[in-house]
C-alpha cells in the first residue's frame, strides 16, 4: 500500500512549468495510471485531499475554479486502486458535491458538514455559512443544556 502525499495529485492534476515538475509529471501519471488498473494499492487521507483542493483552489496558487476542481478530485478519488477506511470514500464524495453546490463553504466545511449528516451528528459552529444546509442540525446552547457555563 501506497500513501499518497498531496504533490502526486497536483503533479498529475496540474500541466509541468519546468523540466524537474515534467519529470514529476511523468512519474505522477505511471503511479496513477497503476492505480487507476489496480496494479498499485494507493491510500491517502482527508488532510492531503484538502490540502490539493486548498493549493488548486488558491489564488496564489493555480487559481482553479471550484467546478474544476470538483471534477478532477472526484475522478482520482473514484480510482478503483484508491483504498480508503470503511465510509470515507462516501464522505469525500459527498464534501466535493457539497463545495460544488456551496463554493463558499470550502473543502475543510464540506468535509465537517458531510460528517455531521452521514453520522446524524447536531453540528457546533459559529459560522454562519452552515446555515445554507438545510440537513443540517445546528447546535443551540439553550436547546441543548449546554450554554457554557
């Protein structure tokens, strides 16, 4: 089993500027094509998949739009070679839909929000953007006996 670290996806998402990232590149798409026949056993975690979608998404960065975004993620994340823990692969899923219909949540939100409905989890924030998700249950301190005192 493989892990894979967030520059293997942004190696093979994003088009090489210099000889050493075509190099990268080169190596990049190999192991994801392994991945892709099931040759390789590949891992990652839900900090690198932020991590990619953060970079991507980053105006200092690459600048993608989120729809772009989304749309390359998914496809690596669907991989048959790409193991994940028993429901994570749903949860990643389910976070790219969610920051496709609600870009202003970012990846890190959507990930909590697809928590929080997959486990019937009452959700405790302060942002307000939650407020979008209506299969949300937001935490309120006098509904819940814990007002923090």
């Amino acid at each position: 089993m493989i892990f894979l670290d967030a520059n293997l996806f942004l190696r093979f998402l994003v088009p090489p500027e210099s000889p050493e990232l075509q190099r990268f590149a080169v190596q990049a798409r190999s192991l994801w094509r392994g991945i892709r026949e099931r040759t390789v056993r590949a891992t990652t975690s839900e900090v690198v998949l932020h991590e990619v979608c953060y970079v991507l998404h980053s105006p200092r960065q690459y600048g993608y739009d989120v729809p772009k975004i989304v749309k390359a993620v998914t496809s690596l994340v669907m991989l048959p070679g790409l193991d994940f823990p028993s429901g994570d692969r749903d949860i990643y899923l389910r976070a790219l839909d969610l920051w496709s219909q609600h870009p202003k949540l970012g990846f890190a939100d959507s990930v909590i929000a697809a928590r929080c409905e997959r486990a019937g989890h009452e959700l405790a924030t302060f942002d307000r953007h939650f407020q979008d998700l209506s299969f949300l249950q937001l935490w309120q301190p006098a509904s819940s006996g814990t007002d923090g005192t």
